[in-house]
C-alpha cells in the first residue's frame, strides 16, 4: 500500500508541488513522528484548499484535513518512518503509534485523492477546451483554404485581363508604329526621289560638258596626230638624207683609209671630220630614236583617248536609260504618296479613337505597375546598396591583396639586390682580406648509385644566412655543419657555375694573377666542372667557357684601343714529375721506361713562376685552344680503378698569360689565368690499385698530403711554409702565398660510401676558406721579353 502511494504521488508530479510548497516546510520531528501544521486565520499558512486546483472538491469529513498540507518530503519522511519505542514488550505504546502512523497515513492518502481528483477534473476541462479549439481552428482553415482558392481565381482572371489588354496594347502600338514607319519611309522615299531627280538633272549636264570637252579634245588630237605624222615623214626624209652622207662619208673614209701612208696630213684631217661625222650620225640616231619613241607614245595615247571616248559614250547612254526609269519610278511613287497621305488620315482617326477609349483602362494598370515598379525599385535599391556594400568589401580585400603582391614583389626585388650586394661585398672583404674564396659543388648521383643511397647524408640549409652558401653532412646521426663563398647543388648547370667565376676570368684581362683550381676525392666531378664534356656544348666546362669568354672580350675592347695577346700551356704533374702535355716530341714520356726532358721550376722577384723548356703556343681564337684541350686530353695519364674507369692520374694545369698593351693610351697590362684539374685523393682499400697505379695512388696523396701541410702552416700563420716538399706546391706557391686571386672548387659526391672522403674534403675545404694570402696586384708593367710562361 505505502509502495503503492509512493508511486502514484511520484506520477502526478509532486515535483511541482514541492517548488510551490517549498516555504512551508514540515515542523522539527520528535520521536520519530511529524507534527502536523495548522491553518491559520491569518494567512502566513497555506491551506489545502489554496493549495489544491480550483476544480477540487471540499472536504467531506470536515475534520483536520482542510487544514493538512503535505509536500514530498513530508510523504518520503511518512513512509520511511520506523517504529521506535523504549521496551520492545510494550505493545500499548507500539499500538498507539500504530494507530498515530495509519490516521496519517489515511490522511495523506485523502489528500492526494482530493488533489489528484481535481487534477483529473481539470484535466477534462483542458481537453474539452482543446477539443473546440481544434474545431474552431479546422473551420477557421476551410474558411482560409476557401477565401484563398476565390482570391487565386481572382488574380488569375486579372492576370488573364491584364496579359489581354498588354497584348491589344501592344499591337495597337505595333500597327501605330507601323503606320508611323510606313509614313515616314515614304516621305523618305519621296524625298530621296526628288534628290535623285536632281542629281541625275545635275549629272546629265554634266555628262554633256565633258561630252563636248572629250569631243574637243578628239579634235585637237586628230590634230596633233596630223602634224606628228607630217613630222614623221620630214624625220624620214631627213633620215634617208644622214643615211647618204653616211654612205658618202663611208666612201671618202676609204679613200682616205687607202691613201693613209702617203698623206699623213690629210690622214689626221680626214680623222677630225670622221670624229664630228661619227658625232653627228649618233646624235642624229638618237634624235630619230626619240622622234620613234615619241611617235609610238603619241599613238598609244590617241588609242586611250579613243576608248575613253566610248566609254563616256556609253556612260551616257546609261544614265539617259536611267534617267528615263527614274522619271517612270517618281510619277509611280507620286500615285502611291496620294493613296498613303489618304489611308494614314483613316489610320490616325482610328488611332486617335482607340487611343480615347484605352486610355482609362491604361491608365489604371499604368498606376499599378507604376506601384508595382515603385516597390520593385525599393527592392532593387536595397540590393544595390547591399551590391555596393560588398563591392566596396570585394575591392577593399582586391585592393589589400594588390598591395600585398606589390610588397611582396618589391620584397622579391629588395631581396635579390640584397643578395647581389652582399656577394659583392663578401668578394670585396675577401679581396682586401686575401682569403682564399672556395666553392663547393655536389655532383648528382649516377644511375647505379641510385639503388645504394637509402636516406640522403647531404643537405642544404634553407635559412636566409645560409642558403645558397651552407651545406649539412650526416654521419653517424651527427649533423657537420660547412658555410663556403657558395654551394652549388646537383642539379646547378655547367653555366650556373660559370657565372659566379666569370667575373673573376674577366680579372686576368684586367691584369691580375688568377688561379682556379679543384679539389676533391676520385669520381666527384673535378675533370666534369673543369673540361665538361666537349661533345655536348651545354656540358662545357669552365675552361672552354672560360677562353670564350676572354676571346669575346678581347674582340669588343678592340674598340677602346686595346690589342691582346695571348699564350697557352699545358702540363701535368704525374708521380712528382712535370710532363709538357703540348711538346711535339715524346721524349718526356715514360712509356718506354728512360727518363725524358727535365722541367724546373723558378719563382723571379716579380712573384712569377717559369718552368723552364716549356712549350708556349699563342692562340688567337677559342678553336685552336680547343684543338689544344683535345691533344692534351690525348696525352694526360689516366687509369682505371674500382671507383672510376677513367680516373686522372696527375695533376693538370692549364696557363693562359694575356699582355694587353692600349695604343691610345699606351697602357700595358699582363695577367695570367691558371685552371688546375688536380687528381683525385683515394683510399688503397677502396681503388684496390696494384702495381703502376699503386705508385700513381702513393704519389697523389703525398702530393695532396703536402698541400694541405702548406694549407695549415698559412691557417696558423707560421714563419716556415714547406712549399717545396711537393712539385705541385712549389708550383701553386704564388697562388697560395702571393698576391693572386685564388678560388677552390671542392667537388664531393652523394654516395654513403664516399662519406668519410666527402667529410675531409669539407674539413680541409674549411680550412682553405679562413687562410689569408694577402691583397691581389694588378700588373701593369712591362712585358719582358723572355718568352716563357709565367705561372699565378
């Protein structure tokens, strides 16, 4: 039962009523049993009967229960009471609560039939209620549904009437505009008649003046034609006379001719009046071919008059013909105007008539159009302010986007000065340092090394201070670091790489000592960056592009005054012996196991290095230098190794001495150009050399060895420099301790297993970068007369 009540009062929501009961709280328990409220008279307490719907009935007993009033917590503290007494035997006292609990118990069971009674009660009433609501509502909608069916009707018929009388109005205004068409084409018509009429009028008189001056001038060529045929006869005439005394003259002439060696008076007279006669016969030959040339001219021209005469003859029998159907046309136009002029007098009456009675109909559709045109203009106004609002919006952000691009590109443009202005200054510190500039290029990976390469082990930084200029070599998960003068990535070109040197080429024609040589372990790329490949010409390397370049100059300083002259050598350094890659004997090979020539080499006060016995060839275009490259190319020792099939075996060195000498301002300049192809360093372990090439291998990197001694003694600026340990230092001393422009190429490749070599390259490519070799001379002295090249 107390189950049963707890759920039903749960179900009518005593939720509610304990928000509204909430200030009329139950008063403090005692002994486990709540002490009922009262009702008061003065109103602080809410009775049952205020608390209760309006629908509820009043209380049948009349007792305490009107003056009950019970909330959630009350009926939870109700049903979940215990019995408690002192002595558990004292049923009396357990029967008296007994009875205390069931009477409130019945009097909360009352209650909550009283106010679920009148819920129930006002339940019907609500449904009642939504019940006429609902019918009033389905029959207000069938009224709807009926008014709005008539007013559809209604503006279906008026659109009906209003498309009708847009059609008549339209068609009226058709055949008015029409009439009004046809009116005006035909006073047009009239009028261009009448024009016509003149014109023809105007043209016929016309016609008849030139017919008279045309028949004028007929006679006056008949006439000439007469007197050109006269002058012709008098021509012939005169002519046949020349042509007597021609033949007279011709007798005498050979009178004369037969008496020559008696007379040599009459000879040298008669010779005279032959000259005048032969003059006269020309002239009077020229004269008749001109009288002929006028003859022919004056008949081609009668010709040409003549048909010009027929034709204006013809001419104006046409416009006579024309003139007649004019004449015709107008009398018929004139009949036509007559009846027009009377039927557009009926048309205008009837106009004006339908005009009279439409105008009312017009005018009221005209007033709603006129409102409906009003309306759709202040629809059409909004949207075209809303238009401009976000035309202003859209050009606005075009406007910011367009500045934005204008920075960016001016950025862009700043950023490239920039870039030029600081290369420019950076290779102006290093020239007035003395720093050895170095450039390093990383050549691609080759077609079966592509397989062998898993992660990349160099990178090129891409932050503004270093791009272009640093590169990243991971070993063993340690990243080094390098910064040089510049970094040129596997896919640079042949030319992107003659570009950063060309103007350091040009420094030799301006009478600096310059010196290019590359460094770099066997297979990265050294004899490629500095031969290329002669068969593909956007392969060359840079001493073809090199020599072109001095020969183009060399040609547009002709201008200026200035005459070059220009001497090659070429030679090689092979196992600590110089080779004169250019003597047309081969005696300084080794081929045949004697020793050949002898080359020493000496440095004079002047800071130039001569070899002595060397062969000096003067070139005068880049072709016979190229033909010198080939044969030199022929002659250099090379070999095959396990990491290159054709690997150099020696140090190459090509010389270029230029003597420039400006007959305008007698200036002399002498300036030399060194590109050094040196061998490449390599590990015995990997080239696997034996015999001849082990001896080679030895040779190379005790030469290489030497020089980078020589590198560390200037890094740390020592008194004592070991030029002389190796043939190849002696001969670089100038450029690695005078006053030259010196740059290194170091050449490293991709592949994980050259990693070590490319990691020392790097290191001594470093240490080249910080050494100091003092400020570059240009030489503008003489040029002595020994013949012998001179090494920067």
């Amino acid at each position: 039962m107390m189950m049963k009540l707890q759920n039903q009062f749960n179900g009518v929501g005593i939720e509610s009523l304990e928000q509204r009961r909430r200030d009329s709280m139950v008063g403090p328990r005692s002994n486990g049993t709540i002490r009922p409220r009262q009702s008061f008279s003065n109103g602080r307490r809410e009775s049952f009967a205020a608390s209760a719907p309006p629908s509820a009935p009043g209380s049948n007993s009349g007792s305490d229960v009107g003056a009950l009033d019970f909330n959630k917590e009350d009926v939870e503290v109700l049903l979940n009471e215990r019995m408690r007494t002192k002595n558990k035997f004292n049923y009396k006292e357990r029967c008296e609560q007994m009875l205390d609990y069931i009477k409130r118990l019945r009097l909360c069971i009352r209650w909550f039939q009283e106010v679920e009674g009148g819920y129930l009660l006002e339940q019907d009433n609500l449904r009642e209620m939504l019940q006429s609501a609902e019918i009033k509502c389905s029959e207000m909608e069938m009224l709807m549904e009926n008014k709005e069916e008539e007013l559809n009707a209604i503006i279906m018929e008026l659109r009906k009437n209003y498309n009708l009388l847009q059609d008549k109005c339209a068609k009226e205004e058709s055949d008015k505009m029409a009439l009004m068409d046809d009116l005006s084409r035909d006073k047009e018509a009239r009028i261009a008649a009448e024009r016509l009429q003149t014109c023809l009028s105007e043209d016929l008189e016309k016609v008849r003046q030139e017919q008279q001056t045309s028949n004028q001038k007929i006679a006056s060529l008949n006439d000439m034609y007469k007197r050109l045929q006269e002058y012709n006869t008098s021509l012939q005439q005169y002519n046949s006379k020349l042509q007597t005394e021609l033949s007279t003259a011709n007798e005498t002439l050979k009178r004369v001719e037969s008496e020559k060696a008696a007379v040599a008076e009459t000879l040298s007279t008669l010779r005279g009046q032959y000259s005048s006669l032969q003059e006269q016969l020309t002239s009077s030959k020229a004269y008749q071919e001109e009288a002929v040339k006028q003859k022919e001219a004056l008949i081609n021209e009668v010709g040409c008059l003549r048909t010009e005469l027929q034709q204006v003859r013809d001419d104006r029998d046409r416009q006579l013909s024309q003139v007649q159907t004019l004449t015709d046309e107008l009398s018929k136009y004139k009949d036509f105007t007559g009846r027009s002029v009377s039927e557009l007098d009926c048309l205008t009456e009837k106009s004006n008539e339908l005009e009279q009675a439409k105008c009312s109909t017009q005018s009221d559709l005209v007033r709603t159009l006129q409102d409906q045109l009003a309306a759709a203009h202040k629809k059409l106004q909004m949207s075209d302010l809303s238009a401009t609002e976000t035309r202003k919006q859209y050009e606005e952000q075009n406007m910011i986007i367009c500045d934005l691009r204008n920075r960016l590109e001016d950025a862009e443009v700043k950023l490239v000065e920039g870039e030029k202005l600081r290369k420019k200054l950076h290779n102006t510190i290093l020239e007035l340092k003395g720093n050895i500039r170095v450039f390093c290029r990383v050549r691609p990976l080759l077609p079966d090394e592509g397989s062998n390469t898993d992660t990349k082990v160099i990178g090129f930084p891409t932050a503004t201070e270093a791009l272009g200029r640093g590169v990243d070599l991971l070993q063993n998960g340690q990243k080094h670091s390098f910064m040089f003068d510049k970094v040129f990535v596997p896919d640079a070109s042949q030319q992107d790489v003659f570009v950063e040197i060309s103007q350091l080429v040009q420094s030799a024609l301006d009478g600096y000592k310059v010196c290019i040589f590359a460094y770099g372990q066997t297979g990265s790329g050294k004899t490629f960056t500095m031969m290329g490949n002669p068969g593909n010409p956007d392969r060359k390397g840079l001493i073809p592009r090199s020599l072109e370049q001095i020969f183009e100059t060399r040609q547009s300083l002709k201008a200026q005054g200035w005459k070059y002259d220009l001497q090659v050598s070429m030679l090689e350094i092979y196992n600590e012996t110089i080779r004169d890659l250019l003597s047309p004997h081969k005696s300084n090979s080794f081929d045949n196991g004697t020793p050949g020539k002898q080359y020493t080499i000496k440095h004079d006060a002047n800071g130039n290095t001569h070899v002595s016995d060397l062969t000096l060839v003067d070139v005068r275009s880049s072709k016979e230098v190229a033909y010198l490259l080939d044969k030199a190319a022929q002659s250099r020792s090379v070999g095959k190794t396990l990491m290159n099939e054709q690997s150099s075996r020696s140090h190459f060195v090509f010389t270029l001495r230029i003597s420039g000498v400006n007959e305008s301002t007698e200036q002399q300049v002498q300036g030399v150009l060194n590109l050094i192809d040196l061998a490449g360093s390599e590990r015995l372990s990997k080239s696997g050399s034996t015999g001849d090439r082990l001896k080679e291998t030895q040779a190379i990197n005790k030469s290489l060895s030497s020089l980078s001694d020589v590198i560390f003694a200037l890094a740390k600026r020592e008194d004592h420099v070991p030029f002389r340990n190796s043939k190849l230092t002696y001969l670089l001393q100038p450029c690695l301790g005078g006053d030259s422009k010196t740059l290194m190429f170091v050449n490293i490749s991709p592949e994980n297993s050259s990693l070590g070599e490319s990691l020392c390259s790097l290191r001594f490519a470093a240490r080249v970068n910080a050494c100091e070799i003092g400020i570059p001379r240009r030489q503008t002295n003489m040029r002595s007369s020994d013949s012998r090249l001179s090494y920067g």
